[in-house]
C-alpha cells in the first residue's frame, strides 16, 4: 500500500515531442533576454534570474533522466506535473523577489521626494535670510543616504 | 533653544491658513514648517502666503512619509524640539504647547496628545467626538498596542506629537510610510524612548472630511494588528544604545 516513491509503479514520461518543444521554447526565451538586454530594455542584474531559469529550461528538455529524479524525490508519478510545480514555485519565487525590489524602490522614491521637498524648504528658507536676495544657493550639507543596502 | 511645529497636509487649502496664524499666536517662537504631501490644490500657495516654510513633496506619499519629512527637516536643521499637529484644525496649537513643555522639561521623550480627555474635565460644545467605527476601531488599537508595548495609551492613532532630538533621529530613518501612528509609537517604546501621553481638547475638524468609511475602517484595523504583530519581530535598533 504505502510505497516510498509514489511513482514507483507506473511512471510517465516526458515524450521527446515535449521535450523537443521545451528546448526550442528554452533557446528562444534566452535569445529574447539577450536581446532585451542588448536593447537596453533589461539591465544584466535582472537578467541573471532568468538566464538560469531558461537554462534550467534546456537542461531538463536535453536530460530527462534530471525531471524523473526530481519527480521522484517529490513523490510524484507524472514527471509533467512534477515540472509544472518547479516552474509554479519558480514563478512564486521571481514573484516575491519583484515585490521585495518594488519595497526597496518605494522607500526610495519617497526618500528621494522627501530630499527634494527639504531642499525646496531650505532654498526658500535661505531666500528670507537673504531679504529676497540673489538666490537660494546655499551649499547643501552632503548627506549621504542610508537606504543603499 | 529651538522648536520647528510642522503640520503635515494634504490638500487643506480651506483650513491650513487659519492653523497657521492659531500656532503663530499660541506659539510665536517656533518656527512653523507646512509639509504639503503633494495636494493638488492650493495648499502650498495658502502656506506660503503666510511666510512660512513650505516643503512641497512632489506627489502624494502618505501620512506617514510627510511626517518623516517634517522629523527629517527637524533633525537636519539641528532643532532641539519638534512638534506637529493636523491641518484640518482639529487640534489646537495651545495644547500643542503643552506637550512641548513635557519634552522640554526632558520628561518624556515623545509625547502624544489624547483625544481622550480627562472625564473630571467639563465638556464643551465643539469637542471631538468619536464616531462608533471610530470608537471599534480605537478600542482594537488601544488593546494591542498596550499588549506589545506593555504600556497604557489611550489615543493611539493621535496626530498631535511632540519630540526631542532621540525622536526626530529614529523616526527619520524609521518610519512607516503607510501605518504610521501606530507602528511608530511601538518603535519607540521597542528602542526603550520614554513616550508619554497628555490628555489634551481636540476639536471637530474644520475643513475636509474623514478618509474612514466602515470598509476602509475595517481594512485599517485589519492592517494595523497585522503591522503590530509583524513589528513585535522586528530587530531591535540603536536608540537604546545612546541613551
């Protein structure tokens, strides 16, 4: 009844026709992010996640044998569905990763209005110091932001 | 000794004018700095007419993000004090006055004025009162921020504060730009500040209305146990090291 790997009795495979489709789908999705990258579109450091994920991609269209194993240490019959909940988690994953850099981009926005609102306040205070003088150009102490990092 | 008062608005073209000339009477040696949180009406024009400072964020952030822009400015500018109340003439600039003279006498380190008044205290008839969602969703805040920070506070989603240098300095890097009242009073409890709470008059607002309908209420009380809960997990930071 219990059986250690689930897909110990009758397993299904990817047919070649799949995999020949996932390695043309693999090699086209990387050439777009090349291109996207060339094209000034995509800078690299975003590009690297999905680099990996295409090539994931490839690797498991050229060796089927990696998808099985995996299948199997998941306990699952169908290596197809073993394969759409690694791209399912995958995709969760890029998901959260975009929220957490969307976060970090909203504080900076807002410390960067914040910047520019103080300074406006400033350069008029200056400007009343001055008795409606020459202009607001008062050097502005280099306050080296702590959002970096 | 100085004091920056700063009133953060959004779009309070009809009242900031008359809270500004309110805190120039009731406070006339503090300089006074209006955070205009990007309204699209005349707000920083009315401001400025008064011959006060006007920082004018360049679009809408948030409660929270113009309160930061006023500590910001404080610490920067090297005030000694700080203190901001609302726009909308809720709050009047005589007891704002009050709560600066507990920091300044080094009482406290953040005071917060309380709606809540004193019940010895004889009613008037344009005093603040709560409305029933209000008053549910006070109740849910006032339980659980007293569990985390183990302490009593009555109003806690107050908006007329008053701060020392500690203050300006940990709620200027640290200050949540969508929760603010709440989660920065458990902050500076949680980096061991002395918070206080003063008992003071408010007033029914003058201009504008109440952004709370009982869904957004609810979504709001949802929201803020949640950002309690998260920040009773937070790491600890620096503030409790200078003192």
């Amino acid at each position: 009844m219990s059986l250690p790997f689930a897909a110990d009795a009758t397993q299904v495979h990817l047919t070649s026709q799949t995999r020949v489709v996932a390695a043309v789908i693999a090699i086209f999705f990387m050439l777009l992010i090349l291109e996207l990258i060339r094209r000034d579109r995509l800078q690299e450091r975003y590009s690297v996640i999905w680099f990996v994920a295409g090539l994931g991609m490839l690797a498991g269209a050229a060796f089927p044998g990696l998808l099985e194993l995996v299948a199997d240490l998941m306990g699952v019959r169908d290596t197809n569905v073993a394969l759409f909940s690694i791209v399912l988690l995958l995709l969760l994953g890029l998901a959260l990763n975009f929220s957490v850099i969307m976060s970090r981009q909203a504080a900076q926005i807002t410390r960067l209005a914040q910047e520019r609102a103080i300074e406006k306040a400033r350069a008029q205070a200056a400007e009343a110091h001055n008795g409606n003088g020459s202009s607001g150009e008062q050097p502005l102490e280099p306050e080296e932001e702590r959002l970096q990092g | 000794m100085r004091t920056l008062v700063f009133i953060p608005a959004w779009n309070e073209e009809a009242s900031v004018a008359a809270v500004i000339a309110d805190v120039r009477r009731e406070l006339p040696r503090t300089d006074i700095l209006v955070v205009d949180d990007g309204s699209i009406d005349a707000t920083t024009a009315r401001a400025r007419e008064c011959g006060v400072l006007v920082a004018t964020l360049p679009f809408n952030q948030g409660l929270g993000a113009a309160l930061q822009t006023g500590y910001l400015y404080a610490l920067r500018e090297g005030y000694d004090f700080c203190a901001h109340l609302d726009a909308d003439g809720q709050h009047p600039p005589a007891e704002v006055a009050r709560l600066l003279a507990e920091v300044e006498a080094d009482r406290a380190d953040l005071v917060i004025g309380s709606r809540y008044r004193d019940p010895d205290a004889e009613a008037s008839a344009d005093d603040y009162r709560p409305t029933l969602s209000r008053r549910i969703g006070t109740g849910v805040f006032r339980f659980f921020l007293t569990l985390a920070t183990r302490q009593r506070f009555t109003d806690t989603t107050s908006g007329m504060r008053a701060a020392n240098r500690r203050v300006m300095s940990l709620f200027s890097e640290n200050y949540s730009p969508d929760f603010a009242e709440i989660e920065s009073l458990q902050l500076a409890v949680r980096e061991g500040l002395r918070v206080e709470e003063v008992p003071v008059r408010m007033l029914e607002r003058a201009g504008g209305s109440s952004f709370l309908t009982p869904l957004r209420s609810a979504f709001f009380i949802f929201k803020g146990v949640v950002v309690l809960l998260v920040g009773q997990f937070r790491p600890r930071r620096h503030a409790e090291a200078e003192r």
